[in-house]
C-alpha cells in the first residue's frame, strides 16, 4: 500500500470509514478533506477515521480533520477518530485536542457513537 494511499468504505447511509494511509501531511491532506467533503454531501453525517495504518500526522493532516469537524457536528454527526496510535494521541495532546476530538480505541467503539 503506498504511504498516501487513502482508502474508504461506506458502513450505512449515515456512516463511513476513512484510512487516511501511513502518512498524512501536506502531501495527502488535500485528499482526506475531499473525502470528507464528498462524504458530507452525500449524506453521511459520521466519518469514522480508523488510523491504524498511521504513523505521521503533520500540522496540514490535523487542519484536513479539524477543517471539516464543526461541519459534521453541526448537522448532529461527528468525525470520529479510532485504533490511534500512541505516537498520533501524542500529537492530538500537544496541541490539547484531545477532549475537543472524539477518539475511541477500536472501530467497533466507534459505530457505537454513530447515534
């Protein structure tokens, strides 16, 4: 799989998943706020973004997140972070958004915020 390879798969009407690769920078940051565009304007209102494959988050693939979250919760849904790792979790902690972003340990948790 090629480090940017951004992949996604549609769970409900309401709900799909993003694996936004091993690496989300400038370089693939553009991508992942597509998806999330195009996922909002077809209806989905819940992005599960599952991060297992991820190993390096820059400043650019944490604005693609945050860019579009307020989007999602304003029409009752989220974007929904899961399977993170501890060097992502640290990232989200130095820039104190944990308890801004909604992160669950596995994917499965994840549907269960999907309400």
């Amino acid at each position: 799989m090629d480090a940017y390879s951004i992949k996604s798969h549609v769970l409900t009407d309401t709900v799909i998943v993003i694996n936004p690769g091993r690496l989300l920078d400038n370089n693939n940051a553009h991508l992942v706020a597509k998806h999330l565009s195009e996922a909002k304007s077809q209806g989905r209102k819940f992005v599960i973004m599952d991060m297992a494959d991820l190993e390096f988050l820059s400043s650019a693939g944490v604005g693609a997140i945050l860019g579009s979250i307020e989007d999602f919760r304003g029409i009752g849904g989220d974007i929904i972070l899961c399977n993170t790792s501890s060097t992502i979790l640290h990232v989200f902690k130095v820039l104190d958004l944990e308890n801004y972003l909604t992160i669950t340990s596995t994917q499965e948790d994840a549907v269960s915020h999907c309400r």
